[in-house]
C-alpha cells in the first residue's frame, strides 16, 4: 500500500487514502475531496468512516489488544527501528505528499521525516527500558516477611487524534509510543492530510507492525466524537486546538487523556540580547510551515532600547524569506492549509491596523498563501496577540521592564513555550520561574523542540507531556503483585 500511495502522488490524477480496518485497507463508501491548499484540485480521495465501522473499529481493537500486548518488547523494538529506516529510505516521497496536501515547502516535509526516523528510533530505545520497582514493605511491620513489586502493563486500546500540520511526526509520537507501550492503537486521520497518514501507517505495517496492532479512520468531528466515547478505548492523545480538546475530553468521558492544545507563544529579545541572531532565528521559525505550530513566534517582545534596531532586522531578514511553490526546493515560504485560514489571518493582520498597528510587511495573500506578514506594536487586545494565529504573522512589540513583559505573556490563556534571548542568567532563571509555559528555550525562539524530551503545556495548552518515555507512561499502567508471606530478605 504503501507504493501504491507514493507513486499515486506523482500523477495529477488523486491520490486515494483508503481507511485501515480490521487488518484490511478498504475504500467503503462515497469519498471526500481534498484540495490542495496550492495547487488548487483534489490531490486525495479518502473515505469517511461510517458508524459500522467505527463499532467494528473498536471491536477488534478490543478482540486483539491481547494479542499485541504479548508481543515481547525486543520484537515491537525492532519494528520500530526498520520503521525508523524506511522514514530515511521514502523522506523526499512522503515529503511530496505533505507538500501536496498541505502546501507545506518539500524542505519542512523532508525536516519532518527526518525527525519521524528519530522519534521511531527513540521510541524503540524507550521499548527496551519498560519495566517496573521493587517496593519497600518490609519497614513497616504489616509488610515484614512479604515482597512487592510493580510493573507497567499496556493500557490495551489507545486512540490516537492527529492534526494537519505535522501530519507525519506527530502520528509517529502517538503511534510509536503506544505500540512500544504493547497496545493496539486507532488512528483518526486529520482530513486535510488523510494520504500523508495513510503512508504512515503503511509504512509500519511494511515494518513488520501486526494488523492487530493499528487501525486507520478518515472523518470528521463525528467520527472522532464516536471513537472518544467508545468504551473500548483505555486512552487518547489528541494534537489540535483548545476548542476540539474540550469536546474530545467532553466525549470521551472518564478516560485517561494526553492533551497538546494551542498557542500563542511569546519570543523576549532583552536589551542584552544577539539582536542580528534573535532577528534571524524570528524569521526562520516564525514563517516555517506558514506559522502553522502550536509553538511558532507569534509574540515578539523586544527591550524598548532595541526595539527599532531589531524591526529593521527583522524585516530584513523576513524579506530574504523565497515564497512560493512547495514543490521547489529552495521555497521556505508555501502556502497555508487552505484559503480559509489565509483569509483569517489576512483579516486579523487589517483589523489590527485599524487598531493603530503599522503593518510592515506582506498582509496580503494570493489564494491559500499568505505573505509573510510583521505587525508592530499592536494593541494589547488585538487578536493578533490575544488569539492563537496559527497562521504566517509576527506580532512584535516594545517592553520596558521583565516584570512587566512576564504578566503581558502570562496574561494569555495558552502557556505551551516561550523563547528568550539574553545573555544574563538571571534574567534566565527569573523567565524559568515566572512564565507560566511548560518549556523555555533560551537564546532561541519559542520554536524549537527535540522529539525525545518532554513537551506540553499549561492552561489552555493542555495537559500531559509528549515525549516517547513520557507517552509510555500515558500508554502503560501500573501493575502491582504482592507475595504474601514470601520475602526475599528472609525475614522472620
């Protein structure tokens, strides 16, 4: 399947991104067009999920959870790494899908596919590190002249909710940990990259992953809804916005969830600061992916005393940026997920004009691109600031004292990552303990993540931590045997 799907996207014709169920790829049912946000035709066919499926989707992914569960961890390991492999061996393929249905430049998509191969890698390091403790009893006279003990045992069914903009990386995340962890996983695809994801599962399944081990659904939000609330799900992770965690933790009900929500991230540039390294990192991870990361530079606040100086490096560097097809490599700048969301940003970009920013560059778009856009010094209210953009825009403004710039970023309902430039530990520490983030990258943008780390957020961010050790923990529950009147200290 797996060719089959990356040789389809060398042809106008549509891709088709059949659905995974009960060990079979099937095409059932009438199929959803999606356009390509830059070519602007269909380039993937996928097939909505009906109710039957997703009954029997969870059927047998309660019926085979066992099965996967019992599968020894050097042997899940070792599917992990060949899958790690083959990510290398299909990079600039997959990263054509991505571009196709996504808009997104070929030099992101081969960027994420080498971040795929690392994150199977680890995962399949974190499958041989799964155990359990010996626990201390015998300090307490009720426990001398036992033993006890924990291990980690599969949840069993975990569903896996994943969004457009990492389509690859951020299913490897779910579905590499929950198969190190031994369970089987449902996988409900984001509707803008359902080929992307389909390639993905295919290649596990090319890497020796059991059928019984992952299943793959294409829909909408009624779909996701049904499979929240199936009660053979033990655990879900979703990636996306703030507004569709709600629901999800509304339908899925009393079950273990791992939430990574939105952003609005905030990048400080101190007086101190590299001002031509913290304008050039800006507008490097500002625009990648179009702005569409939950952790992209939203929110610039500069030191007042550099603030000028750093806007006409910003803007020089922003200027520098090649927009344009996704297809070509030397694009850094392609298109956003579709016309839509361009137009919201664009929108948002004029209000806060009207507000009394000054727009300094693009605000303007052609179709689903938009032009690298920079406003500064908007109002404190404005949606720019307050509102996640997700979307090709930099807001920058002044700040004249840390205390003071720390309530202004604490005073958003999101709290995923910030990134501060500044040479003084201090001022390090302070920002460490104040911001209210669940990550601080120093002397670089708010942008910026090693896959094998922990990363989450707090307040409307989410809650859990994604990292393949820290998933496993998610993914796996603890088990406890106590041997009564069996100890191994030979006590009496």
């Amino acid at each position: 399947m797996l060719q089959e799907i990356l040789e389809s996207s060398t042809s106008d014709d549509a891709m088709e991104a059949a659905a995974f169920v009960g060990g079979k790829w099937t095409r059932d049912g009438p199929p959803t067009d999606r356009m390509g946000p830059y070519v602007r035709r269909v380039v993937t066919k996928s097939y909505p999920a009906s109710e039957t499926q997703v009954a029997d989707a969870l059927a047998y992914a309660a019926e085979n959870a066992p099965v996967v569960g019992r599968l020894a961890p050097a042997t899940r390991a070792a599917i992990l790494e060949r899958a790690a492999q083959s990510a290398i061996e299909h990079r600039d393929a997959i990263a054509r899908l991505i571009a196709l249905e996504l808009g997104k430049p070929l030099k992101d998509g081969r960027g994420e596919l080498d971040r795929v191969a690392d994150t199977f890698a680890v995962c399949a390091n974190e499958t041989r590190h799964i155990g359990g403790d010996m626990l201390p009893v015998s300090g307490w006279d009720r426990g001398v002249g036992n033993t006890a003990m924990t291990f980690r045992a599969p949840a069993g069914v975990a569903l896996a909710i994943t969004p457009f903009n990492a389509p690859a990386n951020l299913l490897a995340h779910k579905l590499g940990a929950s198969f190190a962890a031994g369970n089987t996983t449902i996988v409900k695809a984001p509707p803008q990259a359902p080929a992307t994801t389909a390639a993905i599962v295919a290649l596990l399944l090319d890497a020796g992953m059991p059928v019984e081990a992952v299943q793959l659904l294409h829909g909408g939000g009624e779909v996701g809804a049904a499979l929240c609330a199936g009660d053979a799900v033990a655990v879900i992770s979703f990636t996306g916005s703030a507004e569709t965690g709600a629901a999800v933790a509304r339908a899925a009900g009393a079950k273990r969830l791992v939430l990574e929500l939105g952003g609005n991230a905030a990048t400080l540039v101190c007086a101190d600061a590299d001002l031509a390294h913290a304008a050039r990192t800006c507008a490097r991870t500002g625009y990648s992916n179009s702005g569409q990361s939950c952790i992209s530079v939203q929110r610039v606040y500069v030191h007042r005393s550099r603030f000028d100086d750093f806007l006409t490096a910003f803007r020089d560097e922003v200027a520098q940026l090649k927009v344009g097809d996704p297809l070509d490599p030397a694009t850094e700048v392609g298109a956003m997920v579709d016309e839509q969301a361009a137009a919201r940003v664009e929108q948002w970009a004029a209000d806060a004009s009207l507000g009394g920013a000054r727009v300094l560059l693009g605000g303007t778009r052609d179709g689903a691109t938009l032009l690298p856009t920079i406003v500064a010094d908007p109002p404190g209210d404005a949606d720019v600031v307050v509102k996640e953009v997700f979307g090709a825009l930099v807001a920058v403004l002044p700040f004249d004292d840390l205390d003071d710039v720390i309530r202004a970023c604490n005073a958003s309902r999101f709290g995923l990552q910030a990134g501060i430039f500044t040479q003084d530990i201090r001022t390090i520490f302070a920002a460490w303990r104040e911001l209210q983030v669940g990550g601080l990258v120093v002397n670089g943008s708010s942008n910026y993540r090693l896959d094998h780390i922990p990363f989450g957020g707090v307040k409307d961010s989410g809650f859990g931590r994604e990292s393949p050790a820290h998933m496993i923990d998610d993914y796996t529950v603890v088990k406890t045997l106590i041997l009564r009147g069996t100890s191994i200290w030979g006590e009496q």
